[in-house]
C-alpha cells in the first residue's frame, strides 16, 4: 500500500438519496486500485468532528433532511471553510451543494441557511426538476448525471459553474450553468450516482487529497470499460 486516505461522509442519514453513496463507494475502490488504504468516517449530527478528512462528500436529501441537518452544518461550518480553503476536496450533491451557499428558501417559504462556502442562492421553484442529465465541462469533459430538485441556484458574480447544462435543468433551468467550483471543492445537483458514470471527477478528488498528503500521486491504470459503457447508456436515456 502507497499510504491511507481518510474519506469524510457528511450526514448519511439524512441526506443520502437517488443513490449518492455510491460516491463513496467509487472513491473507496479508486483509491484501493490507485494502491491506497481507505477509511471511511460516516458523520452525523452531534458526531465529534474528525481530526483528519483528505476527501469530504456530501449528498442530497429531503428538505427535512436539510432542516435536520442545517444547525450542526453551521457548527462545523468554520472547519469546512478552513478545509476548502487550505485545498481539502470535496463533492457536495444537491440538497448538501445548496446548503454549502448561502440559504435555501424552500417551496413552503422557510429559509435554511447555509454556511456561505459557496456564493450561491437556492430559492424553491414552482416545478421539480427531475431528469437524467449531461453537462459539458471544461474541467471534466462531459459529465453524466440525474437530478431531482425544486431549488433553483444562482451563482453569485466571480462563482465559477462546474460546466454548461447540455440536456436538462441544472442550477436553475434558466441560466444554463451546473454546479460550482470552488478550490478543490464541487458542487453539482447530479445524483445517479455522479462518480461510478464520472471516473475523471473521482480521479481529480483522489488526486488532489493524495497530492496533498503525500506530495505525488502516481495513479494506476484503471479498466473503465463498464463506466463508459453505463455513460453511453446513461447518455441515451430520454430526458
Ligand atoms: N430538497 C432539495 C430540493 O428539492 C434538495 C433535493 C435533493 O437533494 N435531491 O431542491
């Protein structure tokens, strides 16, 4: 083994759908065939924070899920901050992207505050957005994914989008853009889940966390025969 990385799973309880452990899941057995030891830290509110995170991933979840969540984010809200930006990556999905911004104001008028990592606005819209979905990214190529979400994003000025919705809805079904980038930190509204159809956004979150811990990151030569297959699969389906 080349070393150990410590992935940080933010709220599996309750914000967790549409399949966004399967993040984990890849990541974990990215870093195993690139030869690093893995060790997954599931976190939920009340939790002692851990000592260490190398990746950080979050999911989705329920507007509840959002609410249940929300006072325990904004006590370790700081520690994100501080990790974000000394590099630490980390993928936030949808219901956890939007509460990385500022506040999400949902379909029933309540406001739940997000920590502000990300200069983004979540207001809820009239209809969900729900469909599978395809972004182009300069960063990534092209991305493949599935969202469901009645929030509407708005990028705050100098906020770079993670890319440019080619089918479907993305931040908000107006301004065409996905997602955000911020440091090593993605934001994206794509469940599905995003990594197993996404091995490069896999590979850039190990890159950076090993990078960082150990200066180098040689990576190994990974078979991803069935990821492009289930990417021209996805990419096929209707909206
Ligand atoms: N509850 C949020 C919304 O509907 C997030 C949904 C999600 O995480 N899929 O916008």
């Amino acid at each position: 083994m080349s070393g150990s990385i410590d992935i940080l799973h933010l709220y599996p309880r309750d914000m967790n759908i549409y399949g966004d452990l399967g993040n984990i899941l890849v990541l974990k057995r990215r870093l195993e065939w690139h030869g690093y030891d893995v060790n997954v830290i599931g976190y939920n509110p009340g939790d002692a924070f851990p000592v260490h995170a190398d990746i950080i991933v979050g999911g989705g979840g329920q507007d509840s899920g959002q609410d249940i969540v929300a006072g325990d984010l904004h006590a370790i809200g700081p520690r994100l901050q501080k990790l974000a930006a000394g590099g630490t990556p980390m993928l936030m999905i949808c219901g956890l992207y939007q509460l990385l911004g500022k506040f999400f104001k949902t379909q029933d008028g309540h406001v739940i505050k997000g920590i502000g990592l990300l200069d983004i606005q979540t207001y809820a819209g009239p209809e969900r957005l729900i469909g599978n979905t395809i972004v182009e990214s300069p960063e990534f190529g092209q991305i493949i994914g599935y969202e469901n979400h009645s929030g509407q994003t708005f990028l705050g000025e100098g906020m770079t989008p993670l890319g440019s919705v080619v089918r479907g809805a993305g931040n908000n079904g107006q301004d065409g853009l996905e997602g955000a980038r911020y440091h090593n930190v993605i934001g994206s509204y794509l469940h599905g889940s995003l990594l197993p159809k996404n091995p490069a956004i896999a590979d850039f979150l190990i890159e950076q966390a090993v990078t960082r811990k150990y200066g180098e990151f040689t990576p190994t030569v990974i078979d991803d025969a069935f990821a492009l297959e289930a990417r021209k699969i996805a990419a096929k389906r209707p909206r």
